[in-house]
C-alpha cells in the first residue's frame, strides 16, 4: 500500500466515511463526520497509521485534505 493510500484509508477509517467520500477538496468541517472529535480521531489514526507524533500547531493547522499533505510532509512522510 502506497503513502497516499494508507492516508486516504485512514482518513476513511477515522472518520467512518466511504474512502469515495476522501477527496482532495475535503475541508475540516466540509462534512459532518469531521467535527472537532473526528478530527482527534483523525490525528491519532494518521499517527498511528505513520507512525510519528503530530505537534499541537500543526492538529491545529490541519484543515484540509491538501494541507494534511503538506503538513505530514515536514515529518517525512513522502507522498
């Protein structure tokens, strides 16, 4: 399983969403399984998932599928 698909999974598995439902435009609040639980929920399965620890700025800055990219990138998650 590749990067972008164990991250696709895992937002689908956290947020207990269709993985069709995973979309690039998907946005922090956009549906309403990503509320504030889902998105903790969220975090500690991408933690898990990658196994790395995710700083508090940057749960806080993770407000979109796009930027969850670029935010898993700084702790060297390549996709």
């Amino acid at each position: 399983m590749t990067n972008i698909e164990k991250y696709k999974k895992t937002f689908a598995s956290s947020l207990s969403v269709e993985i069709n439902v995973v979309k690039e435009n998907l946005e922090y609040n956009g549906i309403p399984e990503w509320d504030s639980i889902g998105h903790m929920t969220l975090m500690s399965g991408l933690e898990e998932a990658f196994n790395i620890s995710i700083e508090t700025d940057d749960i806080v800055d993770f407000s979109s599928y796009k930027e969850g990219l670029k935010i898993l990138q700084k702790y060297k998650v390549k996709f």
